[in-house]
C-alpha cells in the first residue's frame, strides 16, 4: 500500500492550517477558520460534512488533504460520571482518556488526555511507564481524543472545560505532538478554552519545560515530584537521576508563571516509601520558595504493582503538616475507583514488595532513554 501524502489537517496547529490555507490550496484565510471550526468545533470527521464549503472545494480537499481520526474501541462509564475511553490510535495501538465530570459544586468537566503509547520514563509505581516508549502520538491523534470525547459527552449536554496532560506518556518528551495541540486547544478559531484551563504534567524533563515556557500558550504546569529527597526520588523516578529535585526545584522557580498563577506539584502517596511525617516536613521545605500547590494523589494499585496505598486519615495527616507549613494542599478524590476495581483490594498492608528483575529491566531502560534525551 503506497503510503498517504495527502496533507494531515485535524493536527495542524491553527497558523500552520492558514498558511496551507493560504499557500498550497490558494483560498483565503477565512477558509481556514471555517475548516477548523468544522474540525474542532462541531467536530467533524470528514470534509463531506462540511456542509457550508462548496461540493468542488470539498472534493478538492479530500484530493489533497485528509483529516486523521481515531476509532473509538470503548467507553465505560462508572457510577460516578467517570467516563473511561479506549480508542484506537492510527497504527493499531490503543489510548486512554478519561473524562472526568464536575463534582456537584464546580463546574469543571476536565478530560485527561494520552500523549504516548507507553512512556520511557519508568517510574517504578507508573502502570503505563511498565511498557517503555512504544511511540509517540501525533497531533492528531492527541486533539482528536478531545474531539471525540467532547462529541460524545455533548449528547448528555456535557463540555469539557479543562484539559489535563495526565494520560498514558511524558508529554514533555513529545514536543512535536504536544506543542501544536496546546495551540489548537487555545485558538479562538478551534478549541478556544482559556490557557487556565489546560494543564500539562511532566515527570521533571527540565529541557521539555524550557522550550514549552517559550514556544507555547502560558498554561499551566503541574510537576510529578513525589518523592521529597533525591534518595526516595532515584529509586521510584528513574529521571531524577539525569535531572535532580534541585535542578528541578530551579527549573520551577525561574519558569515564568503568568499573575496569580501557581505550578501544582503532584505527591502520589505510597505507604512506607515517601509518606512519613519526615518526608512531609521536606516536601513543605522544598516547595515553599515556588508560587506553588501541592496536590496529594493517593496510590492506584494496578496489576503488578508492589507498593501500597495507606489510609484516608494517613493522608490527611501528611497534608495537614503540610497546610501547617502555610502550604497549600489538597488531597486528589480518586474517581471512577470501580473501572479499576478489579485491580485487587490492597488497602492497609504495610509491606512493599522487593524489586523484581523485571523492575530493573524497566529502570535500566529507561535510564537509557532518558540519557539520550
Ligand atoms: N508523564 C506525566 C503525565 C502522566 S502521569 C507525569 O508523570 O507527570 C500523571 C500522574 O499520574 C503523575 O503525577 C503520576 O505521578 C501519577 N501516577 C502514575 N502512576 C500512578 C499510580 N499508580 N497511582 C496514582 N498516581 C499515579
Ligand atoms: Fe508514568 Fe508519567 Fe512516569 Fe511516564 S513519566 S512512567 S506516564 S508517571
């Protein structure tokens, strides 16, 4: 099969849309904003249903470009609104998204978004990091996770309002994907939420966020620290041994957060590995000189996994020493618990297994990703 040269459009970022608008088809710049509307605001899947383009413009555009979907394979909705997607990505591969619809008091209907299949990283407690990089995702098929889900939530008068960067893969190590999805979700012209509402989350790859503060949107940026010393944060997070908690604390400071902004830091909690009152002391040290939250996240066990989450009253603990400390902390409700559920109970064991040969595996690998990066 000879391979599709026609131009990809659903990922294009909006002023690259303008200029192929503009260049290779020779209409004008409003076209481009009519295409995109049709792409990424009533979420078209084909230039046949674009209806207010002429029939010869239309068949034009399937001669010379082409728009790239996703396949939807699954979705399951939990008791409390959590809507899981699995769709299939362009090579076969299947992604994840979840939709996550406001608690009774906010408004906020955030959908959590995949950027790789797999990730490189490695993080010891991380199911998707077990996998290593199987590849990245392209911009399409990163915006077209929103595309879909805000088609399919808005048959129940539903709208996503908040994007996170939480899913399967380290979007910092996926500029190429990401960057161009950041612009379409930003536009007037597409998406057009608010820079407030969409969130990246990164693992700590400190060239990824220097070149997302000068090519992007100002968004905002949630950091995975979990771990308070660089000792806990080399054995569960194989990137600090290429970037430290104090290069990174550094890469948060000097990141230029836009008036009344803050950088989230996320604190998965793991029983007997970063969750003692000592390691709540740290981490209030660490992170009181940044214009900073804390947002705790309960361990999701998940097959295979060796660690342990501990109790509700553990982590309200960890995080009152933390607002004690004059720390803004919040602990992290885990939603839609029964898609999980089969995962297996382990609630209060105080045991953590040993690594395994296979942890080590994960860990070597991915240690040679990252010093390639
Ligand atoms: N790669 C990026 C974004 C995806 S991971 C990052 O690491 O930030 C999103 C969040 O899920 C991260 O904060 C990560 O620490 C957390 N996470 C990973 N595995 C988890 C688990 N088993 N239980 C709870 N949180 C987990
Ligand atoms: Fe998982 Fe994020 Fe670590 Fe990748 S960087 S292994 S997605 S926690």
């Amino acid at each position: 099969m000879s391979e599709d040269t026609r131009q990809e459009l659903r990922g294009l970022s909006y002023p690259d849309l303008e200029a192929w608008v503009i260049a290779e088809l020779g209409e004008k710049r409003f076209r481009a904003h009519q295409i995109s509307m049709w792409m990424h605001g009533r979420y078209v899947r084909s230039f046949e249903e674009m209806t207010d383009i002429s029939k010869k413009l239309r068949e034009r555009l399937e001669r010379v470009a082409r728009i790239d979907n996703l396949r939807l394979d699954q979705r399951h909705i939990a008791s409390d609104g959590t809507r899981k997607y699995r769709f299939e990505a362009l090579g076969g591969e299947m992604i994840e998204s979840v939709f996550i619809p406001a608690a009774s008091s906010d408004k906020r209907n955030a959908l959590c978004v995949s950027s790789q299949v797999g990730c490189a990283m490695g993080c010891t407690f991380c199911l998707t990091g077990r996998s290593g990089l199987i590849r990245s995702l392209s911009p399409a098929e990163i915006i077209g996770q929103v595309s879909e889900v805000a088609r399919d939530v808005a048959k129940d008068d539903l709208r996503i309002t908040n994007i996170v960067f939480m899913g399967m893969g380290e979007p910092l190590h996926n500029l190429k994907g990401v960057l161009p999805t950041i612009n379409l979700l930003c536009h007037d012209s597409a998406f057009g939420l608010s820079t407030r509402r969409v969130t990246v989350s990164t693992s700590g790859l400190l060239p990824g966020l220097k070149k997302l503060a000068e090519a992007a949107e100002p968004i905002q940026i949630a950091v995975s620290l979990n771990a308070s010393n660089d000792k806990t944060r080399n054995d569960i997070m194989p990137v600090n041994k290429r970037w430290n908690i104090a290069a990174l604390m550094k890469a948060c400071r000097e990141f230029p957060l836009a008036a009344r902004r803050r950088i989230t830091f996320e604190y998965v909690l793991m029983k007997g590995v970063n969750d003692s009152r000592e390691n709540a002391y740290e981490l209030a040290k660490l992170v009181a000189p940044v214009r900073s939250m804390v947002n705790l996240i309960p361990f999701n066990p998940h097959p295979g996994s060796r660690y342990v989450r501990g109790t509700r009253d553990e982590a309200e603990a960890f995080q009152n020493i933390l607002r004690a400390k004059g720390i803004q902390c919040y602990i992290r409700h885990t939603r839609g618990d029964e898609v999980l559920a089969a995962c297996g109970t382990l609630s209060d064991v105080n045991y953590v297994a040993p690594e395994s040969d296979q942890d080590r595996q994960v860990r070597d690998a991915a240690l040679e990703a990252i010093d390639a990066i």
